[in-house]
C-alpha cells in the first residue's frame, strides 16, 4: 500500500491518504470524486512511500496528519518538488 502527497496547483495546499493505486487515485482526486479535494484541483503528486502492511501505511498516514513535527520534516525533505507561492 502506498502512502501519497498531493498538491493543490490552485491553492498550494496539501492532501495525504493512501492506496494500492496512486495513479488511479490521482485521476479520481482531478476529476473531483473525492469530496475533500475536489473544490482544489488540479493535483499533482509530489511524494510516495510504499508499505508492505496496510497497517503500516495508515499509521503513518495517522502520525503526518497528526503530529506536525513529522509533516514539516518531510515537507522539509520534498521541498524542491513542491509548489510554492514564489514559483
């Protein structure tokens, strides 16, 4: 299972989840079939991870969208693949 990153190339803003099929799951998010993402398109994919447990990949999905120490580490790690107001 995988963990992703999208960004809003409207607003910048940021969505996390998870999925067998990130790609599959990118188009569903651009064509707003997800209620929490659909007012922010277009998206694109800035980041991965990829998990062999489910479990693993939705604790870490938990602990990013939780924890801001964490979010801004791996925003920090990702920062030359991501939109920025400046841009």
């Amino acid at each position: 299972m995988y963990l992703y990153v999208i960004q809003s190339k409207k607003n910048f803003s940021f969505y996390i989840g998870t999925t067998y099929d990130v790609q599959k799951r990118l188009r569903e998010h651009n064509q707003g079939l997800s209620p929490a993402t659909k007012y922010k398109r277009p998206w694109m994919l800035v980041y991965t991870e990829w998990y062999r447990s489910k479990a693993d990949a939705l604790e870490r999905e938990r602990r990013l969208k939780k924890h801001k120490t964490g979010w801004v580490k791996l925003k920090e790690r990702i920062k030359n693949s991501i939109l920025s107001k400046q841009s």
